[in-house]
C-alpha cells in the first residue's frame, strides 16, 4: 500500500478510537446525574408504577452498557433519543440547526482563511516594520476581545446606526501613529520630525468618542449604518442571498476573532521557515526575493499552514456557540446552551458529541493533510 | 549512561571541597546585581505596549482591592429605576434592576478577576505538578496521564465544560437550600481541571528537556527522592516559560469563565460580574445605547493588558531583538 495511504488509515482509525472514548464519557454524563432520570421527567406526583413502566419505555431498566451500545447505535444512524424537555426527537430538533451552524461557519471560514493568509505572510515578509507592528498590536487586541465584546461593537457601528463610524475608525488610526511616534521619540529621533499633527488630532477625537460613548454627555443624532439586521432570523426556506445577509454580522464577527490567530500563526510558521539554511542558500546565490518565496519557501509552508487553518476551524466549533446566542442564530450552539439551562441532558449529550466528532475530524483531516503535503512527517523521530 | 557519569570521584561534592561551595556562594551575589541592573533595563527599555499593559493591570488590581472604598453604592444594592441614563449621582446610570453600574462594574473586578485568578493557579497546580511528575517518571505513569490528556483535549473546552456544569448544576439544585457560592466553586474546579490538561503538555514538554541534564542524573545517583527533584531540579529551570505561560492561560480561563458567564452558565446573579452584566443589559444594544459594552470592554481590555506584557516577556526570552 502507499505510505500515505497506510498513515491515513491508522489516523483514521486512532480518530475513532478516540471518538469512541470521548462517546463514553458523553454517555456516562447522564450516569452521574442525581435520582431518576424517569422521576425527574414526570415529576414528584407520578406513581411508582408509572414511573416503573416509563422507565421500561426509556430502557432505563436495561444495565448501563446495554444501554451505551443501544445509544451509540442509534447516534450513529442518526437518532438520538427524545429531548426530556420537550418530548420531541433530537433528530428533528438538530437537523436544521447543525445546517444552519455549517453554514455560519463556512461563512466565516470563506472570509477568514484567504484574508488571515496573505496579510499573515506579507507581515512576515515585512517583518519589524510597521505594518508588521500594526498588525501585531492588531491582532495581539483582537484575540484578547471576548467574542460578545466584538458582536455588540460590530451591531452598534452596523445595525443599530450609532454614528460616527468613519471617525472611529480615522481615531484608531490616529492613536496607532501617535504611538509609533512617541516609540521613535524613545529611539533617540528628534521630536519635530516625527509627531505629524494630523494623526494627534485624529487621536483627541478618537479619545473623546471613547469618553462620550461611555458617558453618553452628548447625544448624537443616529444617522448611522443600518444596514445589517442585529438578529438573524433564519428559517428553512430563507433564500441563500438573504441567508448570507443575515448571516452577515455573526460571520463577520467569527471572523474577526478567528483572523487574528490565524494570522499570528501563518506569520510565526513563515517567519521560522525563512531561517533555515536552503532559503539563505537561495538568497545568496542571487535569486530573485518572490521566486524564493514562492518556489522554495511556499511548497514547505503548506504543512505549517494547513495546521493553522484546521486548529483555527476547530476553533470556530467553540466560538459558535456564544456568536449564535448573542445574534439568536437559530443554530446547534444555541440550541446546546438552552438544553444546559433546561437541564436537558439528552440534547446536551447529543449536541455534545457532534460539536467533538466535527473538532476530531477536523483535526484528523489537517493531519493527514500536513502530513501528505511534507513526507517528511511521514518518519517522525 | 556513560561511565564517567557513573563514576562518583567526578562527582564534586561541596563538603568534601569546601572552596567550591565558597566559589558557589559568592556567585549568586554578583548575579543578583547584575539580574537587578538588567531586569530595570529591560523595563526602562520596555515598548510602550508593554507600559501600558503593566499600568492597566496595576488599575485593575488598586480597583480590586479598594472595591469597597471606590464604590459609590453597593454591590446588591437597588438605588433607582431601571435603566437609568448616566447622570451626576450614577456615573454610568443604572442596570436593568435599578443598580448602580458605576458600582457593580467595581466589585465585579474583584469576582471575575479573582475566579479567574484562583481558577488558573489551581490549574496550574494540578497541571504543573502531574506534568513534572510524568517527565521524571517517565514510563506508564507518563504514558496513562498522557492519554488521559489527549482524550480530555478532544472535546473543546467550552463544549465540555456545558456538560460538565449540566451535572454539576443539577446536583447542587437537588440539595436543599444550597449555597450561591456552590456553583461558583463547580465552576472553579470545572474549569481547573479541564485547563490543567494544556498546562500539563508544556509542563511535561519543558520538564522532559530538564530531565535528561546530567544534574538532575547527580541527583538521583545521589539518591534524592522523586519530591526533591521535581522541587529543587526542575521546578527551578522550568519557572521563565511557565510564568509566560500563567499569563496566556489566565487569559484563556477569564476569557472562558466571561463567555460561560454572557451564556447565564457562569457566575450566577446577583454576585456582579462582567459576563453576566453583559448579558443583563444586552437589549440596551438595539437601542444604540452602548452600556453593555462598559463589562465587555472592561474584560477584553484586561485581556489585552495582560496579552501585551506577555507578548514582551516572550519576546525577551525567546532572545529576540527589535
């Protein structure tokens, strides 16, 4: 058989294996619970018979391994039991909503890898200059901003209409110069030459539309950008340019945050592979800067790459969730934490396996990927 | 092993020779001096992110530890109607049950900050020390602790701490009259526990690095027990990247612990808490009204804070320069 083809299937088969003991400890979740889960569902007045015989119907009666094996059987074709809360099946409960959160987070992805890629590699190309150190500052911020923090910004500048958009954005600018300014100031350079009056000025009206944000002393008209709806209604049969556009906040917002490691990461991968030796090597015998990038760097890039990207999707699994509950995206994360709140154990197990079979595979797949793209990798140490 | 190695003659003991330990002892004086020297170097010369993060983080704990002096109003306490604009007696006006926001920002730097604080030293605790202990024994100890490790790493965290507070949740809602303070403590060591895992996978990688150093081979032919090695030989060559990384995992943990919060799941009401008070005020949003914004910022702008002094630490150490 082919290397590859043999690595594949042994992580594929290691992915499994794990999935299998990640689906006990899910399963053994409702074990731990407190009393009777057939008591809990029809409540204190249900007599003991009653109570005997819907156990029976829920197979509670059954020995706990029974049990998991009718369970995992039944996860695997699809049928998770009955929600507690509200009888209904899990199955009907998640088929629209796991849609729905793919289609959030291909969203997402569509305009986080391209854009985290290739500002992620001009900052290691320019590295230490100052777009190097925006984008470091930048993306440093972003990661450090709770998902929520982003969400109501991004309604307040684009939903609701809060004025002034342009400004802020001019005062960030404005701020970022003036810290550039007072870092060459400390470099030993004169003061005249390098404190510009225009980005001071955009930094004073930056300043005091943070403080008047807060405070709120003066109103301002609204008259700003309306123009995306703050909740995303979805149903089934929303078209899919009006999907995209109601979608558009919550997937702008994933993006963000996921950008900014992503970024990081292609830049660290980049910048340690521009110190081996085969790329001095091309340097000095002359050779054109971008035929070093692309021939010589790029080809080996794509393992590091491929590992960022797919991290960083697994990473969106989490981000989802408080994404779809701040915009009420009617998705697989919103579902899971009202399940939490209801105490639903059933639709959190099922939600909960998803949510780790998608994390698994997707890790799963960038190995194989990385691994098929360095062969390397293929005889570890 | 080698032979030299084995061999105890090449071994210096410092009662035998009593110069080499004077020579010993008077070596970390000098050190010290010049560790002095550099370290108020590096400072002087530290880049304006870095100051900023340091001053921001001295704000917030000034803030946290006069919480009761600074604020205006207390904690629970209801002063007005319900969202209330900002005005000369409310600074930032009033939450959505009448509280003073001014106030309740205030004390929720103690909660949020301390949960998140006791949280990642706990994990840090377990982690560190199951990870040093892996790395010097080696072995199945290594091997089961290992495995345990990977399979808790793959869930995401978030989703398995939703399970997690499901059971932990409906436990302590079967007992009679059970105390607020219940859940918070489920919360810490929920959270404790499944972020050990990530600082047992450093702790372990730098401490298998240590591990094979022929001093740490001295001291178990000296027959030192497993305790003094982990205390005394690697606990030492191990602090410069753990305290780095104390920074990066407290923020993932604050981060978390917000998010668990915004989604009701967290820190429950009425104790205040940034997360939370997002959530309570969040309808204020469509109205183009930022207060929900005031607990947000207040947690990404610690984040970054902090974010920010780490970045510099590492980029120290990692022996960078501009």
């Amino acid at each position: 058989m082919h290397p590859i083809a043999s690595m594949a299937l042994k992580r594929l088969g290691l992915g499994l294996l794990t999935l299998l003991v990640v689906s006990v400890i899910i399963f053994s979740a409702v074990e731990m619970l407190p009393g009777d889960l057939a008591q809990e569902i029809l409540g204190q007045a249900a007599t003991p018979e009653t109570v005997a015989a819907f156990r029976k119907e829920l197979g509670l009666d059954k020995p706990p391994v029974e049990r998991y094996f009718e369970w995992l059987g039944g996860a695997v074709q699809g049928d998770f039991g009955k929600s507690l809360a509200s009888k209904r099946e899990i199955a009907d409960l998640m088929s629209s909503r796991l849609g729905n959160t793919l289609f959030l987070a291909s969203f997402a992805a569509v305009l986080a890898v391209p854009i985290s890629i290739v500002l992620g590699l001009l900052a290691a190309l320019y590295r230490n200059t100052w777009f190097d150190r925006m984008i470091n500052v930048l993306t440093l911020s972003s990661i450090s901003f709770p998902e929520f923090f982003v969400a109501y910004i991004l309604i307040l500048m684009l939903a609701v209409g809060y004025p002034f958009g342009l400004l802020w954005v001019l005062g960030l600018i404005g701020l970022w110069f003036l810290m550039e300014g007072i870092g060459s100031f400390r470099a030993g350079q004169k003061i005249g030459k390098i404190l510009p009056l225009l980005p001071a000025l955009f930094a004073v009206i930056g300043a005091a539309l943070v403080v008047n944000l807060i405070f709120g002393w003066w109103k301002p008209q609204m008259g700003g950008v309306t123009a995306f709806p703050s909740i995303s209604n979805i149903a089934p049969g929303t078209p899919f340019w009006e999907r995209v556009e109601r979608s558009f906040l919550p997937a702008l917002t994933l993006t963000l945050v996921v950008t900014a490691h992503m970024m990081r990461m292609t830049r660290a991968a980049i910048i340690n592979l521009l110190a081996s030796p085969y790329i001095e090597m091309a340097r000095l015998k002359g050779m054109n800067p971008w035929r070093v990038i692309v021939t010589h760097a790029l080809p080996n890039a794509l393992a590091p790459i491929i590992n960022v990207v797919a991290i960083n999707l697994a990473y969106l699994i989490t981000g989802v969730v408080v994404v779809e509950v701040v915009f009420v995206y009617p998705g697989l994360g919103q579902l899971m934490v009202d399940s939490v709140t209801k105490r639903d154990i059933t639709v959190v197990q099922a939600c909960c396996l998803v949510f780790a079979a998608t994390y698994i595979l997707l890790n799963l797949i960038a190995d194989i990927l990385a691994i098929s793209t360095n062969p390397r990798l293929l005889h570890p140490k | 092993m080698t032979d030299t190695t084995n061999d105890p003659t090449t071994v210096i003991d410092p009662i035998a020779d009593p110069s080499a330990m004077s020579a010993d002892a008077a070596a970390p004086r000098v050190a010290q001096e010049s560790a002095w020297i550099r370290i108020s170097r590096a400072f002087r010369n530290a880049p304006l992110t870095a100051w900023f993060g340091m001053i921001t983080i001295a704000i917030y704990i000034f803030v946290a530890v006069f919480a009761p002096i600074l604020a205006p109003f207390g904690e629970r306490e209801i002063v007005g109607a319900q969202f209330e604009e900002p005005n000369a007696q409310y600074l930032l006006g009033t939450d959505n049950l009448g509280r003073d926001m001014l106030s309740r920002l205030i004390y929720a730097a103690r909660n949020t900050v301390g949960i998140a604080l006791l949280t990642t030293i706990i994990s840090f605790l377990l982690g560190g020390f199951l990870g040093m202990l892996a790395a010097t024994l080696s072995g199945w100890v290594d091997q089961i602790l290992s495995r345990i490790v990977d399979v808790l790493m793959s869930i995401p965290s978030l989703i398995f701490a939703l399970l997690a507070l499901t059971v932990a949740n409906t436990w302590i809602g079967r007992m009679d009259n059970p105390s607020p303070w219940l859940y918070t403590a489920a919360l810490i060591i929920i959270m404790a526990v499944l972020d050990s895992t990530r600082v047992f996978r450093l702790t372990r990688a730098v401490a298998m690095n240590i591990v094979v150093m022929d001093y740490v081979e001295a001291a178990r032919l000296r027959g030192e027990g497993l305790l003094y090695i982990v205390r005394k030989e690697i606990l030492p060559n191990a602090t410069a990247p753990l305290i780095a990384e104390f920074g990066l995992r407290f923020c993932f943990v604050f981060l978390l612990i917000s998010a668990l919060s915004f989604l009701g799941l967290g820190v429950q009401p009425p104790t205040a808490d940034w997360g939370s008070m997002v959530r309570d005020n969040a309808t204020l949003i469509s109205f183009g009204v930022a207060v929900p914004l005031y607990p947000a910022g207040a947690i990404a702008l610690l984040t970054v804070a902090v974010n920010f002094v780490v970045d510099w630490m590492l980029h120290r150490s990692s022996g960078l320069k501009d």
